[in-house]
C-alpha cells in the first residue's frame, strides 16, 4: 500500500487552517500534518470544547484529506529549555508564557503537551511531533568545560520532566516522536542514544526522522534509520544544502539568516539537497515504515507556492514500496 504522502502545516500558520487544506488539496497531498499553532489545531480548545475537533474534521473533509499526525514543537521546547528568554517569548502563546518566570513556563509548556496527546486521541491520531527542548544544549561547545555530572543532570531532568508527559501519551495510547534535531535533548546519533536510555526505552517515545538535520553534521541518515527502526515514529522530508569549502562557510551557520549565500548549509527544496534520497526510500521499505511521509516546506530561498507542489511531484517520483510478499516467495524460489 503506497505510504501517504503529507504536509506540515507549520510553515503555513500566518494562513488560515481552511486555506491550507483547500491549497494542499489542490496540489494532490493525501493529508496534512497538523502544527498546534496559529489557528491550525490547539489542543486546549479540542479538549474543552465538544465540537473542535468535529469543526476540524469537517474541513478536512471538505477537501479530502486525512490527518496523520499533529505536531507541537513550540510548545514541547519550552519544557526542558534553559534559559526561557525572549526567543521563547516570541514563539509561545500568553497561555503558556504567562508572566515569563522560567520554571513556570516549563510547567504550563508540559501539561499542554499532556493536554496534545488527549487531543490527538480525540482526533483520532496515534502520532505527536515535537521538539523535547533541552537544558544542555547551551554546553554543546563544551567551553568553559562542562563536567560529566553536568551532561548527566540535563538527562536527569528530561526523564523528570517528559516522563510524567509520557505517563500521559500511554493512558491515551498516543505516541511522541522526537525530532532529532540540534538544540534538543536528542540532536545526532549518540545524544539519541542517551536519551533513550534514560527514560528506559519506554514505548511512547520514538523518533520523527528528518534527514535534513543529519546531512549537515556529516551523519548518516541510512544508518539511523537502520539502528533505530523500532523508533521510527514518524518521517518528515525536509532537503539540506551543504555550502561549505569555501574557506568562509561554517557548518554552525554564523548567525546568518537562512537564504544568505554566506551559510555553511541551508535547507532546500526536496530533490535540491544533499539528501540521498532514493537509497533513504530504499531504507524506510527496508525497516518496515509504512506510515506518512510528511513534506516540511523550509527553502527561504523559494517561494513556497511554487515549492510545495514541486516537493510532492519528487516525493511521488521517488517514494516506492518495498516488494510484497507475493514478490518476495516467487523471487527466494527462482533458480
């Protein structure tokens, strides 16, 4: 069965939620991934308000489209996060900001993440995508040195805080999947490793798998995906650029804004990228994953009613099923 093939909306959410639906309808998606922020889905409203989640199944309806999974990255950042500052300011609601003090910001952040797994539940979705935040990233150049127990405390205090989270996700028979991602808990291969160790591989916590965050660190998404197959929760396609060797770009991006050419990477169209796609496909048929590939449009560098559509007709090129088992008898019989 062909995987369907999705849109996260979170690039999309200064438009109105209707608006989205009818433009990816338009282009041929099978669904959307959901963002709960602008006035796409908030899982307050879907928990307290009987007839939320009807009104926005019935949009979706109305153009034909299925719902998948839903994502909520802002929030989830905000409840490991250290320091809370202006950046959370500028991407968190006044519910959960309140009135900025840190640890309040954390608790408000985590029980709307509880309040997202019962949300999906309502709407008939398995599948939560975020971000975790993390109070250790800030050590990551590891100077002034940061000790072991340091490194140890911020792991400590990610199964603190996400496990009663997690409580939640099981009671819901919900499921997070964590982009790995840099200024996460879980930002590359070994730091995904820990993670999971320290909340004891619990089953609700698995992994949204996004090869655009692997290329620029010069890891393997191949191998990820081969390693973790049990976690893989969820797919964004996302490309990445690499524009480094010219003796100027740096890989950590030099504060520059996405687009300028003096960026040692950058993320592009799907297709335009360094991302193999092709033995990626091969590799998520291999492991089993027949569940969405979701398009995350992020190329500043194009204008996105020209890139949305343009990722789907590669995705739909390229993305094949592994072979089916009618397949798989006759060809271990053939002499």
């Amino acid at each position: 069965m062909t995987r369907p093939i999705t849109l996260f909306t979170g690039q999309w959410a200064d438009l109105p939620f209707e608006e989205v639906a009818r433009l990816a309808s338009g282009w041929g998606y099978d669904g959307l991934e959901i963002a709960c922020w602008g006035d796409h889905f908030d899982p307050w409203a879907a928990v307290e308000d009987p007839g939320y989640v009807q009104a926005k199944r019935d949009v979706l309806d109305r153009y034909g489209l299925e719902v998948y999974a839903i994502s909520n990255h802002l929030k989830g950042q905000a409840v490991c996060d250290d320091p809370i500052d202006a950046r959370h300011r500028d991407i968190l609601p006044d519910r959960i900001w309140g009135d900025g003090d840190p640890e309040g910001v954390r608790q408000r952040a985590a029980e709307e993440m509880k309040n997202t797994a019962r949300a999906a539940r309502l709407l008939g979705v398995d599948t939560v995508v975020g971000f975790t935040g993390s109070s250790i990233w800030k050590y990551v150049a590891m100077f002034p040195p940061a000790s072991e127990a340091l490194v140890d405390a911020g792991y400590e205090d990610f199964a603190s805080r996400w496990n009663p989270i997690l409580d939640v996700f099981d009671a819901e028979g919900v499921r997070f999947a964590h982009e790995v991602h840099p200024s996460e808990i879980a930002y590359d291969y070994w730091t995904t490793v820990r993670t999971l160790e320290a909340i004891g591989h619990r089953e609700a916590f698995g992994l949204n798998w996004d090869p655009s965050h692997f290329v620029w660190q010069d890891l393997d998404p191949l191998g990820f995906l081969w390693d973790f197959k049990d976690r893989i929760y969820h797919v964004d396609c996302k490309d990445a650029k690499k524009q480094v060797g010219n003796g100027r770009n740096g890989r950590l991006g030099s504060h520059l804004p996405w687009a300028d050419p003096r960026r040692g990477w950058d993320f592009v169209s799907t297709g335009r990228g360094d991302v193999p796609w092709e033995a990626c496909f091969r590799m998520l048929s291999s492991i089993g994953y027949d569940g969405p590939v979701s398009v995350e449009w992020e190329d500043a560098g194009m204008d996105r009613l020209v890139g949305a559509p343009e990722a789907l007709a590669f995705v739909k090129a390229n993305l094949f099923d592994a072979p089916d088992a009618a397949f798989d008898a006759a060809f271990s019989t053939k002499e």
